[in-house]
C-alpha cells in the first residue's frame, strides 16, 4: 500500500476541537501528518487560537461579501495560501459555509469534511438537533468526502452514538463530538495509509 504523510489544511468556523483532535494524533503518533495552514472565515474563532498555540500557521480569511459560501476573491485566497503551504489534504472541520467547485478541482478527491448525523440522514446545520427534533434513536458522525452536494460526498467513517430520552441538544452534540475526535483521525490515518478506494460514490477500505 501506498503511504504517504498527509500535508493538512485545514478550515473552520468555530471552536476547533475537530483539529484539535488531528493534531493530537499527529502528535500521539497514530496519524502521519502535519497541518500546515489554519484558516478561518471568522477572525476571533477560537480555532485560530488553537493553532497559535500549536505554532501552525493561520489566517484570517475575508470572505465578504458572500455570508454562506466560499466563492469569489476569498476562494481564489483560500486556494492560494493552501497550494503556498504546500497541503495536499484539505480538511473541513466545523467550516460554516459551503465549498464551491474551485477548491474541490484543486484538491480532486481531497477535500474531506465531519457531519455530526449518520448521513444521508440530516444534512445541512444543527444535525445533531435535527436527529433529536425527528425522534432518532440512533445518530453520530459521519467522515466523507466533499462534493459539490452539502453533505452528500463518499462516506469515508461513520461512527454511531444512542439519542437518550433525556437529551438535549447540548448533550446529544457533547456526545457526537466524542466520536469525531475519534472519527476525523482514523479517516485521515487510513487515507495516509492508502487504504481508501473510492469506487463511484461507495468507498471499500483496503486491508
Ligand atoms: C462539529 O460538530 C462538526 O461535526 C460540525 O461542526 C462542529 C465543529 O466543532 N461540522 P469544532 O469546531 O471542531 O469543535
């Protein structure tokens, strides 16, 4: 099998727990990667902070005046800091707004993204709250692949979590989001590993 240390980029929104959990992984020696650039829609995202801390470089990225996608100049910006740090791996880690084809043509097969639902179940924001308001007995975590769908990409890793009768919103999240700081690492440590053949739009893992 192919092996090969992923080069990561990574953007998000919000809290960065997500990135946190690869770049603990890096770091317990379980992922063969090293994350390069930080980027964030949002300039006091606690993410940016999460990267100074880890010496990663990053950057606020304007994406005026577009409110829900990345497109225009931002895009062009995006897509020239990624390629200038050399990441070959673009991962979305809690990333409010949606990709357009640009990135996904630069990184072909390469841009990866973590839903807090069992998809194709409850695409789109909140899912975790969407799963709850619908009565699921089941949700978790969904690894795939990002096309030019919302949330509709190859599945890479999935990991299941029970809804309980006393959740709420807060706890059900709390709960998801224990398994993707399990989930986004072993998705990158299997693309690492080479072990990831995408078939169409199903994914058999190697090995
Ligand atoms: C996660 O629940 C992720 O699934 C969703 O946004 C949240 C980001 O959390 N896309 P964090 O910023 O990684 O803590």
């Amino acid at each position: 099998m192919k092996t090969a240390k992923l080069k990561i980029g990574v953007l998000g929104s919000g809290s960065g727990s997500n990135m946190q959990s690869v770049v603990d992984a890096i770091q317990a020696g379980t992922l063969d990667a090293e994350v390069r650039l930080v980027l964030s829609d949002v300039p006091d995202a606690k993410i940016l902070d999460r990267a100074r801390r880890h010496a990663i470089p990053c950057h606020w990225l304007d994406c005026a005046p577009f409110k829900t996608k990345l497109d225009g100049e931002a895009e062009q910006r995006c897509i020239q800091l990624l390629k200038h740090a050399g990441v070959d791996t673009v991962i979305l880690a809690g990333f409010m707004r949606i990709v357009k084809p640009a990135l996904l043509k630069a990184f072909p097969i390469r841009v990866l993204n973590i839903h807090p639902a069992l998809l194709p179940a409850f695409p789109g924001v909140a899912a975790w709250k969407q799963a709850l308001d619908y009565g699921a007995k089941v949700s978790g975590c969904t690894v795939h692949f990002v096309d030019e769908g919302t949330d509709t990409g190859p599945i890479i890793v999935q990991k299941c979590v029970p809804v309980k009768e006393d959740d709420t919103p807060e706890t059900l999240h709390a709960r998801i989001q224990v398994q993707e700081h399990i989930a986004y690492p072993e998705g990158l440590r299997l693309l690492s590993e080479g072990r990831v053949i995408v078939e169409g739009r199903r994914i058999r893992i190697q090995g």
